[in-house]
C-alpha cells in the first residue's frame, strides 16, 4: 500500500507570488532634515550630509580631518539654533511639508499607486521607503527627486541611494527615475501663480529676486547644467509673468566654504540693492519644492536683516510652493506618464 503524502508551500519572503496585480510605486524625495533641532541631532544629520562624495568633491581623507576636526565640531551647535527659529509644533517645516505632499499625491492618484516619502538624510529613509515597496509587492517604482532643476549634489545623490538600495535585492523592480521638471508647464503655471498672488495682495516690487540654491563654480566647469535649468526656470517664469529684463534677477544663495560659488549671490545683491535705489524687493526661490531651512531662515529673516540693513524699505518672502493644489497638480500629471 502507498502512503499518501502531501505537499507543503515553500516558504519565502517574496510577496511575488502573491495573485492580486502589483500596483506601482512612487518615491518622493527630498533632502532630509534633522530629527530635532538640538546639537547632537544636527551632528548625526550633517556627519551624513558632509559625508556625501556627491556633496563634498574633496579628496576623502582631507576632508574627513575637516568634518570631524573641525566642522561637526563647531556647525552643530549654530546650526540648531538656526534650525530652533523655524521649527514649528509639527517638526520640521521640510518635513512636514513634505509629508503633506506626500499624501496629497497619494490621494490625487487614488488607488493607481502606492506613494512613499524618502528623504537623503535623516529619517524616513530612502531604503525603508523601498523596503516598504518590497513588502507591499510593488514591481515598478518611480522616483520624482523633489528637486525641479537637476544637479549632481541632489539629484544624483538620490540616484545613488536609490540603486545602492535596489544592488542588495534578489528581484530589482522596474525603475523609472525622474531627474528634472524645471520646465514643465504646470510647474511654471503654479509658480507664476504664486508670484501673481503675491503682487495682487502687497503690490509689485521694484525688483523680483529668483533666489536658487547655490553649488560651487567648478561644478559648472565640470559639466554640471543646474546653472542653466535655473537660468530657464527664470526665463520661463519671467515670460509668463510678462516681466521685463529689469523687473527680476537671478541669484544664488547658500554658500558654504571658501571656494567661488555660482553669481550672482543673493546676500551681496541685497546688500548692492538698495544703492541702486531698489528700495521694494520680493524673493522667491524655485529651487525649493518645500520651505526649509535655507528658505524660512536664510531668505525670511537673515537676507531680509540684510537688505533692510542696507537701506531697503520693504523686503517679502514669497513661499515655496508646497502642498498648494497647482503644485500637487503638477507633480501629479508628472508621475502619471509613468504610471499609465
């Protein structure tokens, strides 16, 4: 007589072998932030940070002598206070506004995919987001750097944390990745929106100052094109708000080091301003898809000290775009491309 014996299902970890149809997903990015503004959070973000080839392109073991020996050191502990200034009951502004992006996204393209945020540094991670795409089954993930203008510093360090992730799994899913929208129509309608509202509400300025983050010159030399996507990123806003040449001016904020940067610097044209009998200046920086540090600190209040200092009479910081309804507009029909 034969004994019956019965099959047991393998078990595995891949949730591909479930039946239900794999829906895609989509991974937000944006920089990071830290997790509180004190010192020792500060220091574990900007050791990350700092630590980035991408970011930093000195030889590494200069450059590790002058993080720990000197910056990580020194850097945390101003800039929590400077991060103190802007933190709010939520956290983090970035984070929190992103979150808030997140969700609407999510809840602008319902059901035809799963939306994840990410940020490079800090907390929630890129690999925990994808991690979570895993578990979920997700086969095909596109990733929207939440950074309109490419640059290698941001853009394609999200790139490398991306793949760095995805080297480690067995099944590497589908991958679409977003690196620019600098010129996307909807981008600029609701930036142009933006910038209309605030001329409606507080009147037009005697110049618009389109404020991007800056990166070190040499970066330009070595093939970088961030420069030029914010240069047409202003060409054309400026166009569809009708400005003439004098009306606006771009700028480049945020230096770091003492390497020459992109110019025209947005600390020393305010400063230059006002000697030019520009007395009204809003500012608005493209380069930000959230408010953050370098927007809610830097532009609102130090740049603002700046120019005011110098002679300005009236200084407005319009904001980023955030989770207004055109913005979520835009970010959605971006994504929808790659999700159709």
């Amino acid at each position: 007589m034969t004994k019956k014996t019965t099959s047991t299902p393998v078990e595995t970890d891949s949730p591909y072998h479930q039946a239900k149809p794999a829906i895609p997903g989509v991974l937000l990015v944006n920089l990071g932030t830290p997790d509180a503004p004190t010192p020792s959070a500060l220091r574990r973000y900007l050791a990350e940070f700092l630590s980035d080839g991408r970011v930093i392109e000195i030889p590494k073991i200069i450059w590790w002598f002058i993080l720990h020996g000197i910056i990580l050191r020194v850097r945390p502990k101003k800039s929590a206070a400077k991060y103190k200034s802007v933190w709010t009951k939520e956290g983090s502004p970035l984070l929190a506004i992103s979150q808030r992006q997140a969700a609407a996204v999510q809840k602008s393209l319902g059901e035809t995919a799963l939306v994840k945020l990410g940020m490079r540094y800090g907390n929630p991670s890129i690999p925990k987001a994808l991690q979570e795409f895993k578990q979920a089954g997700v086969r095909k993930i596109i990733v929207l750097p939440l950074y309109p203008q490419y640059a290698a510093a941001t853009t394609a360090s999200t790139f490398d944390a991306v793949t760095r992730e995805l080297q480690q799994w067995r099944f590497v899913p589908e991958l679409h990745f977003i690196n620019n929208y600098c010129d996307h129509p909807l981008f600029i309608e609701a930036l142009s929106k933006c910038v209309q509202e605030d001329f409606e509400k507080y009147g037009k300025p005697d110049k618009l100052l389109l404020s991007y983050h800056g990166m070190p010159k040499r970066n330009l030399h070595l093939g970088d094109p961030y420069f030029c996507f914010c240069q047409k990123t202003t060409r054309l806003l400026a166009e569809k708000l009708n400005l003439a040449a004098e009306d606006y001016v771009t700028t480049f904020q945020s230096r770091f080091g003492y390497a020459e940067w992109l110019q025209p610097y947005t600390d020393k044209t305010l400063e230059e301003l006002p000697h030019q009998a520009v007395k009204n200046v809003a500012i608005i920086s493209p380069a930000f898809s959230a408010d953050c540090l370098e927007t809610l600190e830097e532009l609102a209040m130090e740049n603002k000290d700046i120019f005011l200092q110098a002679g300005g009479t009236h200084y407005r910081y319009i904001p980023a775009l955030n989770d207004r309804d055109d913005h979520i507009a835009a970010l959605t029909t971006i994504l929808k491309k790659y999700i159709d």
